[in-house]
C-alpha cells in the first residue's frame, strides 16, 4: 500500500520542483528530501526551518506543525 503524500511533495510536485532544485536552495541532501516525502524520516525543527526558509515559504505550508498554547507554563 503507498503512503499518502507528505505536505512537502504535494508543495514540491504543484511547483514542479526537483528534489535537486529543492536540495539546492534548501542545502539539504536529495537522499532526505526524498525520505522526508516518503515520511521515513521526519525532520526535526531546525530542519523544518531551514527548508522553509530556502523555500520562502511557512513551515505549515511544507510540515505537519503541532499546535502549541504560548501561554502554558507562565504564571
């Protein structure tokens, strides 16, 4: 059975991007781009950041991004 696409190869394929150009701005390798998309590996935050940045794009628009309460653990 094929996984359903990641968020960061529906981006990649409705830009019609390569994983080279995507490696290229981004500076990360082909080899995890492509595990990335296939969702073998899951990039951690630094990772996340840096693609999207290489990218100009948001990191929700590439990655799942779990939600977060800015408030939890003030007071």
């Amino acid at each position: 059975m094929r996984e359903a696409p990641t968020k960061l190869s529906r981006w990649r394929t409705e830009t019609g991007m390569t994983l080279q150009e995507v490696a290229d701005l981004t500076g990360a390798s082909m080899a995890m781009l492509n595990r990335l998309e296939r969702g073998e590996r899951q990039a951690g935050p630094a990772m996340k950041v840096r693609i999207a940045r290489g990218l100009r794009v948001r990191v929700a628009d590439l990655f799942e991004v779990e939600e977060f309460d800015e408030d939890a653990g003030q007071g």
